[in-house]
C-alpha cells in the first residue's frame, strides 16, 4: 500500500484501502498508514469496537445484510425471445 501510494505521489494517509478482513484488509491499511472502510455483515466483535474507537476517524465499518445461501436468493436471467 505505501508503494502503491508513493508511486502515484500521495502519502499513505491520503489513502483510503476498502476491504472484509478486519486482519489483513483493517489492520494492514492502519500498519501503512492508510484509512480504512471495513466492510461486514457480521456485529462487531468486542475487539473490532476496540480498534474502530482506538482509530477515531480512520476506520469506518459498513455492515451488510447477510448472504444468504438459498438458491432463491440468486438472481434469475430469462433468455431473450
């Protein structure tokens, strides 16, 4: 991430990284220097609320709603006539 921004001329912190893994995609951008926007559709857990209030303003959480796994939920295609 600070590769990618220095070669485009910008500061890590001029970086907003986008991402589901609170592991790698948060707290990889955070090890940078960058912003964070975790995006979820689970609560967050204890430790997820530890590291959003320890960061005020460089991480963001957006929760989804759940996948759900029923063929129902798929989009259907009709072919053309």
């Amino acid at each position: 991430m600070e590769t990618v921004a220095r070669l485009h001329g910008r500061d890590p912190a001029e970086v907003l990284h986008v991402g589901h893994s609170l592991d790698y995609d948060v707290r990889g951008a955070l090890a940078a220097g960058a912003h964070a926007l975790w995006i979820t559709s689970r609560p967050p857990s204890s430790e997820a609320l530890w590291l959003l209030a320890e960061y005020p303003g460089r991480v963001t959480s957006y929760r989804t709603s759940p996948v759900r796994s029923s063929t129902s939920s798929r989009p259907s295609f009709r072919q053309p006539r």
